[in-house]
C-alpha cells in the first residue's frame, strides 16, 4: 500500500479551502472553492478536503445513522487491487464497506478502521 494523502472531513468546505489556499497558501492540485472535494500540494505532501457529508453518503446508510459521530480525518492508501487486498485483510480487519465503484470519482474504494477507530481508505483507480 502507498499512502497517497490525509484527508479532512469537514463541516464547512468552502472556509476551510479558502484558509488552506489562501491563508497557507497550498497548491491547489485538484478542486475549487465550490467543489466539496480539493487536493493541495505542500513540500511533496498531500492533503485532501472532503466535506464531511458527502464521506457519510459515499460509505453508507450504515455509517451515516450519527453524523455527529463521524470522522474528522481519513488516511487514504492506493493499492494495486482493492478485491486482492481485501481479501488479504478481510480476515484480520472489519470492513465498513464492501469494494465499491464510485465512478464519478473513477476509483474502486473499501473502508475499514485501525484500532484507535481511525477511517482508512483503500482505493485502486478504475
């Protein structure tokens, strides 16, 4: 697995690209101000900004019954294969979701928790 970047969920997408272009003036790589999803480029590093409640619907009804509950950050990691290393993990990780195709972002992802309860995300272009 490659960690690809760190994302923050947040409640207020718009303020917070504004500060993280702005105010600390990252590169923006991928996203707008109205997108509800940025990437920014810092010293070789990523950071995304995903708002919060669009995480919840992509992972699920399941998820998404106490979104006050809900993460604030994700680790997000690009593997050769999400079916491959999810079969490698099913067993010693509970799994959130299933591999999915989420088209509309042109990626395969599947979700799961380390055990301090931190959101991670495998993912495979498609």
């Amino acid at each position: 697995m490659e960690l690809t970047h760190t994302r923050l969920l947040v409640d207020n997408y718009k303020e917070c690209f504004l500060f993280y272009r702005d105010v600390l003036g990252f590169d923006v790589t991928w996203g707008d101000e109205n997108s509800n999803y940025a990437d920014f480029k810092f010293n070789g590093a990523t950071l995304g900004i995903f708002e919060r409640k669009q995480m919840v619907e992509a992972i699920g009804e399941k998820y998404s019954n106490a979104i006050e509950k809900v993460d604030r950050t994700a680790l997000i990691f690009k593997v050769n294969s999400v079916e491959e290393s999810y079969q490698a993990f099913k067993n010693k990780v509970e799994f959130i979701t299933e591999p999915t195709e989420q088209n509309d972002w042109g990626i395969k992802v599947a979700h799961f928790r380390d055990p301090a309860g931190t959101l991670i995300e495998i993912y495979e272009n498609i």
